[in-house]
C-alpha cells in the first residue's frame, strides 16, 4: 500500500514556512476558525494570517468553511489534502529540494512541540506524566515489513485524530495530546576514531 504524499515543488515551498504549519495544525485539531483565531497561535497579526490562509488556499490546504454568526468574519478549515512526504528515486532535482525543505520544516516543528511538552512535563497531572513517552526503538526489519508497520500504526492511531474524533466523542478529560513517529533505516556514523590524548586522565 503506497500512501499518497505532497509532490509539487511550489506546494511544498508554500507549506513550508512555519506560521503556515502552525496555522494547519490548529485547523486539524479545531476544523475550522478565522484568521483571527489562528492569528495568536502563529504569533503573526490577524491580516498576516489572512495572507498565509489565501496563499494555503492557493495550494488547496484549506478551503472555506461555513460562515459563522453574522459571516462578517471568513472562516476557514483545512482540505484534507496529504500532508505527508515521501522521497523518491526518481524524483526531479527542484522536487528534491522542496521535499527536504518541507520534511526539515516538519521536523523542526515537531521538535519544538517535544521540547515544550518535556519542559512542561513536572507541570503536568501524574497520570499525564505516566501516561507519557519521549522514546527511540531499534528495530531490525526489511523494507516490505516497515511499510507494513507504517500501515499498521496509522490505523493504531486513526480513532484517536483529533481532527476526526469529536469532542462530545471523547471521553472526559480528553486533551490534544501529539504521537510523532518516524521510521527510516539507520545510516552507519562515520568513526570518529580515537582520540589523541586522553582528556579523562588525571
């Protein structure tokens, strides 16, 4: 099963900008808002949210969403598109570029959002923090078989997406709460070899 992922170099040049990221995940978790609501989260002002949701919506990332109260104010809410990317063999050289672009501004996002939560790990109640794993696994699997688990754990995952599991669905004391998985084969270090004098010593 091969999932569907970005391909167009302007897309991916588009989405990768970092108040644009922030603007998709609050529209993931909240279906939909305004340009002022998601102005705060980004840290840029309302009309820079309105300029980074157009330019979103030029690449087909979101959409409009039905109006509320008295529609004075547009309200937004993401497509559904794949946001997910995968490099492949014969990929064009400006394709490349753009799939290591946005893969570089996923991981540093992601990053962040384990940063804070460690940070932010004594603050929380003790069943969130045993309830909670900063962890990397050693696997020893072929490529058929990591595709499979990539499957596998996305299906794991499905009934708890916040962008499809209701509030009024979840039970109480349900919070956003983030799972980042990356599986990628291991490349060998280079040595860094022995060093010359032993600065332990003495």
């Amino acid at each position: 099963m091969t999932r569907e992922s970005l391909s167009d170099p302007k897309a991916m040049r588009a989405l990768a900008h970092p108040a644009r990221l922030a603007i998709l995940n609050r529209l993931g978790v909240d279906g939909s808002a305004t340009a002022t609501e998601v102005a705060e989260v980004a840290g840029i002002t309302p009309s820079a949210a309105s300029y980074h949701l157009r330019m979103l919506a030029k690449y087909g990332f979101v959409e409009d969403a039905p109006p509320r109260g008295d529609g004075r104010e547009r309200a937004w809410k993401p497509t559904g598109t794949p946001l997910s990317v995968g490099v492949r063999p014969g990929d064009q050289p400006e394709v490349r570029e753009a799939k290591h672009l946005l893969i570089q501004a996923f991981r540093k996002e992601a990053d962040e959002e384990a940063r804070r939560a460690l940070e932010n790990i004594d603050q929380e109640p003790e069943e969130w923090r045993e309830a909670t794993r900063f962890s990397r696994l050693m696997l020893r699997l072929d490529a058929e078989e990591m595709a499979r688990l990539n499957v596998e754990v996305e299906k794991l995952f499905e009934p708890y997406l916040a962008r499809h599991r209701d509030e009024r669905a979840a039970p109480p004391g349900a919070r956003i709460a983030e799972a980042q998985v990356n599986l990628f084969p291991h490349v060998r270090r280079a040595a860094p070899g022995l060093p010359t004098e032993d600065h332990d010593a003495g």
